[in-house]
C-alpha cells in the first residue's frame, strides 16, 4: 500500500516545493510599479531594477530613458521609455494635469518633461526613439511635438520613419 503511495507523495511534495519557492521569489523582489503619497509631486529617486515599468512591465535597469508621471492624487508611475509614458497617459482623465518628470540626457537630472526638449533617433528600450534634454539643440522637438509623433507612430519603431529620421 505504501508503494502504491509514494509516487503520490512525491509529487505532493515536489509540487509544494515549488509553490513555496514561487511565493518567496515573489516577497523577496517587491518590485514597485505605482508608489502613493507623492503629493508635493516631485521626481523621486528610482533604484535600478527594483522599479517595474508601468506600461511595458518590464524592470527599469537604466535611468537614461527614464520617465515618471505623477497625478494629482500624488500617485506616481514609472517608465524606461518616454513613449511609453505618452502613450500610457493619454487614456487617463488626469492627463492635463499630470506632472511629468524625465531624465535628462545633457544635464543627469530630473527636468519637467513638458519643457525637455526631444530627439527623435536614439536608440531606447522600448525604440520609440525619444531622449529628453534640457537644453534645446537643432532637430531637437518640444514635448507637444514629441507626443503628437509618439501617439501617431511617428517613432523609430516604424520603418519608413526609422529611414527619414537616419537619412539626416
């Protein structure tokens, strides 16, 4: 009787091992995708791999490209490409009133993401192509110019794009 138990009870405990296993992984990581209580909406300090990507999911290993949105709740979401932030806010009714911050490419700071000026051909995670920059150079855009080119897939990402933007 015991035989004919014992692939069962393996199984139970291999099972069990690995459900325990799971939920450990799932504590110890504690990523953070939205953080509360911003309300003075300032940038907050990111540490690397430890913030989620709130539109993509994917973990922000980098700050170049770094962007947060901030609603005036004083809730805060993080992204690793600015596109990403364009695109997620445009369906949220705080839109208009959000705070966006973005690091700066020129200047490693946190800069209103609404006064950065844009490139339009870097290489970025997720390829839209946008890096932000506090001083303004030519074929630079403002952010109006760059939201309007992210919403209509004028980014990196589209082949026809991609070609006029490399060809300059």
């Amino acid at each position: 009787m015991i035989q004919k138990l014992l692939p069962y009870f393996i199984i139970f405990a291999l099972v069990a091992f690995i459900v325990v296993l799971f939920l450990s992984l799932g504590k110890s990581q504690k990523m953070i995708v939205i953080q509360e209580g911003n309300t003075e909406k300032k940038a907050l300090d990111v540490e690397l791999h430890k913030y989620q990507d709130s539109d993509c999911g994917m973990v922000i290993d980098t700050l170049e490209y770094a962007s947060q949105v901030v609603a005036p709740s004083g809730k805060t979401w993080f992204f690793h490409d600015h596109g990403g932030f364009v695109q997620w806010l445009e369906e949220k009714p705080f839109r208009d009133e959000a705070v966006i911050w973005v690091m700066s490419r020129d200047t490693k700071k946190w800069i209103d993401g609404k006064k950065a000026y844009y490139s339009l051909n870097e290489i970025t995670p997720m390829g839209y192509g946008f890096g932000a920059y506090e001083n303004p150079q030519e074929g630079f855009v403002a952010f109006d110019v760059m939201r309007l080119r992210m919403l209509r897939g004028e980014t990196m990402n589209n082949p026809a794009i991609r070609k006029k933007l490399m060809e300059k």
